[in-house]
C-alpha cells in the first residue's frame, strides 16, 4: 500500500513540475480576439485559423507538417500573392491558432478541416493543394478521396512513402491519459523548439525559426494533440495506389540531405504507387526545401509546376534564401 501511495504521489509530482511554464495559454474567445492577423472560422471539430487572399486563376492551398503552423508556409504564400494566385494557408487543428480538440488526430481529421474550409470560403473549382512532411499524408487523404477538386498534387518532402510509414498501424487504444502527456512535456518540451534545426541542412543562423516555434508550447493541450497524431498515424499505401490511377499531375519536391524524410527511402514506393509522378530535388537541402532553398524551390514550384513566372516580392521573409 505504501509502495502505490508513494507511486502515485510521484505520478502527481512529475504531472505538476513538467508542465511549469508551458502550456498555459487557453485558444478562447479572448485569445482568439487577441489575434490581428488571419481569420477563424468554426469547422465540425473546433475553430481554424486560416489566411485566404483571392486572386485569378486556380487556387493554390498550402498544408503544413507535423508540428509547425502555417506560417512555415509564409514566403510561399507572399510569392502566390505578387503573382495575384488565390493561396489559402490554414493551422491544422492541434497547431497554431487553431484549436485543439480532445478528439483522434487522424489524417481524415486533418482533410475533412480542409474541405470544410474550402466549402467555407467557397471554393468549388479544382485545386493546387501542396503538403510538406506531415502534411504529404493530409494531402494524400485529400486526393484520394476528393480526386475531383484536384487540379495538381504537389508532394514537399512528404511522409508516408517510407516502407516504415507505409505499414504503420493506429494503435489500438487511442486514448491519451495525463500520465503521457506530462512524460512528454517533461522530457520532449525543454529540447523541442531547438530540435527544429534537424529540419535543416545548413544549421547556422536558425534563431529566428527557433523563435518563432517557442510559443507553440505555451499552448493548453499541444502535447495531447501531437501524441495523438503520432498514435493515430496508419500507412497510405492504398490511397497513394489511388492517386496512381487517377489523372491530375503529381509532383515531388525534396532536398537531397533530407534525414527526416530521406528520398532514397521512399524512391521505389514514389515510383511504384504513382508512376506518372515528376520528381524535383534540390541540391544541399534539408527538410524544409521551401524555407532553406527559398530561390530554387519558388523556380520549380511556381515556374516548372504552377507554370507562373515569379514577380519580384513586396516584402522580405525572414530568414530569405541563404540559410
């Protein structure tokens, strides 16, 4: 009985000091009247934070990865606008402004956020939909099931066409108690902003990225959601072969040095599953192609893809081509 009891306060313990100074902060009413910039919308699973500007031609949406909210798709998004393209960028539920639901953090969740956007905002004609990393699985969902408001599939050094990936399995209880997330936030939260340099081949010069994550752990609930993501991941071999069989381009962007996602790990799969599929990779690049090689990246996703000729930009993203 003691041997539980002094358990048990142990378990308390680390539940009270892991979470001191993070996860602090609740996405309500007032957080989300304290936000000036984007737009909320109230989808089935809880409020999406979004940027929409319109413009002429195919809308052009932009999916995020695992971890890191839509600003990671800013530079992007400001090329998309010089060229007066309509880019709707979006937080994925558990990320960002958006909210973070106690609910299966599945790739159908994460679609099903992006159709109902879209019919929010709507758009009813085809798409250029693009997902880095996590994102490749929300797009692959997407495609799979709505191949009908495709129009191009642009692939950013996506998850999923791993053989690891491609058999993983849900777990089989998806729950996630207080007990994990407080393990968590003990041993993952005090590394997990600086952890992003990984994404990078260059690793100098990364503190302004490093900066802009930080405030993602101040978030109620953020570790529950990201657990959950990565219980409730499953292979998508099966939509990937569907995508095969359907018509629309599909392209693949990826950095040479990618060691989150290396290409030659997913090649064979890539070329089995989707045999029409372009390859575009970029030389001494990391993870983040669209952030590290912003240059080459913007000449193959909006010349050689999108078939745009890029204006010169209005503004500066921080951190430009030469990280």
């Amino acid at each position: 009985m003691e041997k539980t009891a002094l358990y048990l306060f142990f378990l308390l313990s680390l539940v009270s000091c892991s979470t001191a100074g993070y996860e602090s902060i609740d996405k309500d009413d007032a957080f989300r009247s304290s936000v000036s910039r984007g737009h909320f919308v109230k989808l089935d699973a809880g409020h999406t934070y979004y940027n929409y500007s319109p413009g002429i031609g195919t809308p052009l949406v932009l999916v995020h990865s695992f971890s890191v909210p839509s600003y990671q798709w800013d530079h992007t998004t400001e090329v998309a606008i010089d060229r007066e393209m309509p880019v709707v960028s979006l937080d994925l539920y558990g990320r960002g402004n958006s909210s973070n639901p106690d609910t299966a953090y599945t790739a159908k969740l994460f679609s099903d956020q992006v159709v109902q956007l879209l019919d929010h905002l709507g758009i009813e004609e085809k798409v250029n939909i693009s997902g880095v990393s996590m994102g490749g699985s929300v797009i692959t969902e997407f495609a799979a099931h709505h191949p009908d408001r495709v129009n191009k599939l642009i692939f950013v050094s996506p998850q999923g066409f791993s053989d690891a990936h491609a058999k993983r399995v849900p777990a089989e209880n998806p729950a996630v108690t207080e007990t994990e997330i407080a393990e968590f936030i003990a041993t993952d939260y005090p590394t997990k902003a600086e952890g992003q340099r990984e994404d990078f081949f260059q690793k100098d010069s990364l503190d302004w990225w490093i900066d802009l994550y930080r405030p993602q752990l101040d978030f109620k609930h953020f570790a529950r959601a990201l657990i959950s993501t990565n219980r409730n991941q499953r292979g998508a071999e099966k939509e990937n072969k569907m995508i095969g069989r359907f018509n629309f381009p599909v392209h693949f962007i990826w950095g040479t040095h990618d060691v989150v996602l290396p290409l030659e790990e997913a090649r064979h799969n890539v070329r089995d599953w989707i045999p029409r599929a372009k390859l575009h990779v970029v030389d001494s690049c990391g993870h983040m192609p669209h952030i590290e090689k912003t240059a080459e990246f913007d000449k193959i996703f909006f010349e050689t893809i999108l078939g745009q000729r890029i204006a010169a930009r209005r503004g500066q993203f921080q951190g430009g081509a030469g990280l």
